[in-house]
C-alpha cells in the first residue's frame, strides 16, 4: 500500500500543504491548513487505499505525525 503524507509549514505568515512536490494555500492559520490537509488525506485513503498522514514539524526540527488515515478520527479533533 503507498505512504503518502502531507507536510504543514510556515511561510512568513502563512501556513502552506507541501505534497507530492507542490504547495498549496497560503492558509491563514496552521489550523486552517491541518483541516484542509486531514480532508485531503482522509479522501486519498478512502478513494485510493493509501496509507495517508498530515505531519507537523516538531520542536526537534523533525515531522511527525499529526494525523494518520485508519487510526485517527474524522473528522479530527485538532
């Protein structure tokens, strides 16, 4: 089953969804971009069977992940 993740960042004051090689946004708030992402996801794994997660950079400067296709809720309760 592919891996598919999508990546929140901020860009100056906007937030961006970096997937797949592409931006897209600007969101105005981080939360604005999660929700946008986790709907994205949720429809990849639905519709194709991927294994999809919406990650977030960490304190560490590494991603982790925030939301994960198949083990968290949707809608999510960010």
């Amino acid at each position: 089953m592919p891996h598919s993740r999508y990546f929140i960042v901020q860009i100056g004051e906007g937030w961006l969804i970096r997937f797949a090689g592409g931006d897209f946004g600007p969101y105005h708030t981080r939360q604005e971009a999660l929700m946008f992402a986790v709907d994205a996801a949720q429809r990849l794994g639905e519709e194709r069977g991927e294994n999809a997660e919406v990650c977030l950079l960490g304190e560490n400067g590494h991603f982790h992940p925030e939301w994960v296709f198949g083990r968290d809720s949707y809608p999510p309760r960010l």
